[in-house]
C-alpha cells in the first residue's frame, strides 16, 4: 500500500512539472508574440502618418507615394493576421520597405528624406545603381539611374524579388513587378539584368549571380545573423510623424505606373 501511495505521489509530481513548464512556455510564446507586434506596429504606424501626411508633386514622388501606400495595406493585413513572431516580423519588415518609399517620396520633392530606415533583408548584397543606363530591350528603352526624373519614376529600395537581388534605384518601369505578383522570373529576366547592369560597379555581380539568386557578398540579414525585429523606432529623432494609418484591407495588384508592356517577362 505505501509503495502504490509512493508511485503516485511521483506521477503527480512529474505531471505538475510538466504543466507547469507548458504553461510557462506558453506564456512565454505569448509575451513574444506581443512584443513582436507591439514593434511592427510601431513601424506600421510611423508609414501610416507619412502615407496620408505627403502629397506627391512629380510622378516620381506620386508613384513612391503609391508604393508606400501599398505597403501600408500589405503590413496592415500580415500583423492582424500574425500568429507568430517571425510573421510579425514580417509585416514590420514590409513596413520598413514602405519607410524607404517615403524616403524616396520625399527626396523626389526635395525634401530631406529623414532619418535612416533600418537595413532590409537582402538589400546590402543586391546593391544599388550608381549610374545613368539605358537599353533597348524588346523593343523598348529600360532606363535605370540613381536619381529621380521623369523618365525613371519608378523606385525600388533594393533587396531580393523571387529569390533574386534586384539593386537599389530609379527606373523607367518597374521590371521587378511580374516576378514579385508571380513569384518567379520570366525568361527574359537574366537578359535584361545583363544589360542593364553590366559593369556597373554599384551592383557588382553579373547575370549568372542573377540567375543563381548570388548578390555581391552577404549581409547579416541574408545570413540569419541578424534581425530586424529589435529596431527601434521610438523616439524624437526618428519620428516620421504621427497619426493613425486607417483600414489596410488586402495588398492588391496596385497600379505599376508608368510600367508599360512587360513583354518577355
């Protein structure tokens, strides 16, 4: 009798053990989850008051405008329905992006473009355009350059599209689009790549670094090494300004603007 009272003295313990450490870890889980969207909202919410705050006053900064509005309704969209850290770092990740669309916005308009948005996922290995190039593909001209103008409204803050490093500028249509709706390159992508960027030492990794998805080196992002889930966007310095950012809905097609045919793509 004492040795069956001694068996079960064990089991209730072990089993206490056991919801205790997986009510512990559920709490734990939890608190991540919520400061994780407690941050991304902070970035949603800094994009939001520059989205309804800025009027564009050239079709490049009407179209920035644009992007960073679209963002604004993608990053609304990932946070309601994150159920877990990483995904809440997603939609922080997709906020920053539509921060480097503001940023873009506001140096179209001359304007200073505020203070420094932290790094996006594979943007430092995709690199940047560091000169003015046109090229005649499939019979239109695709322009690229690092500045603004009316003929490269178009902006891209640079990261990887569809697995594959896409640089940092202004461009005449946005090439990138078909890939980022479909999820994968067209045939012509690595020809277009070639001649638009051959040389250009900004981008610093041909078409065959294209194709096979290499940018030039790694950053801490690309790695796993990092995270932006730890930046901080509080504080006056970093105020992008204020406001509430209003009903997000679905990310959409959106307008291209200014993309024309896409042609081979």
């Amino acid at each position: 009798m004492g040795q069956l009272l001694l068996i079960a003295l064990v089991i209730l313990l072990v089993v206490g053990v056991v919801v205790m450490v997986q009510q512990r870890s559920g709490a734990s889980r939890a608190r991540d989850l919520d400061d994780a969207k407690a941050d991304a909202r902070q970035a949603i919410e800094r994009l939001g008051g520059q989205v309804y705050l800025l009027t564009g006053d050239s079709p490049a900064a009407r179209q920035a405008l644009a992007d960073a509005s679209e963002r604004l309704n993608a990053a609304g969209s990932q946070i309601e329905q994150a159920s877990t850290p990483v995904q809440a770092r997603l939609a922080k990740q997709t906020a920053i992006e539509g921060l480097y669309y503001i940023r873009a916005a506001r140096i179209a308009m001359g304007m200073d473009p505020g203070p420094v948005v932290p790094e996006l996922e594979g943007q430092k290995s995709a690199g940047q355009v560091t000169e003015d190039r046109v090229v005649d593909f499939e019979g239109r001209k695709v322009e690229a350059s690092p500045t603004p103008s009316t003929s490269t409204p178009n902006y891209y803050p640079g990261g990887r599209v569809a697995g594959r490093p896409v640089p940092a500028g202004w461009y005449s249509e946005p090439w990138w689009k078909p890939a980022l709706i479909a999820g994968a390159w067209g045939m012509g992508s690595m020809l277009l790549f070639s001649s638009l960027f051959a040389g250009m030492s900004g981008v610093g990794y041909d078409a065959a670094g294209f194709e096979s998805g290499a940018g030039a080196g790694t950053d801490a992002l690309d790695t796993g090494a990092g995270d932006t889930g730890g930046d901080d966007f509080g504080g006056g310095g970093d105020d992008f300004g204020g406001g509430g950012f209003g009903d997000f809905g679905d990310f959409g097609g959106g307008d291209f603007g200014g993309g024309g045919d896409f042609g081979g793509f």
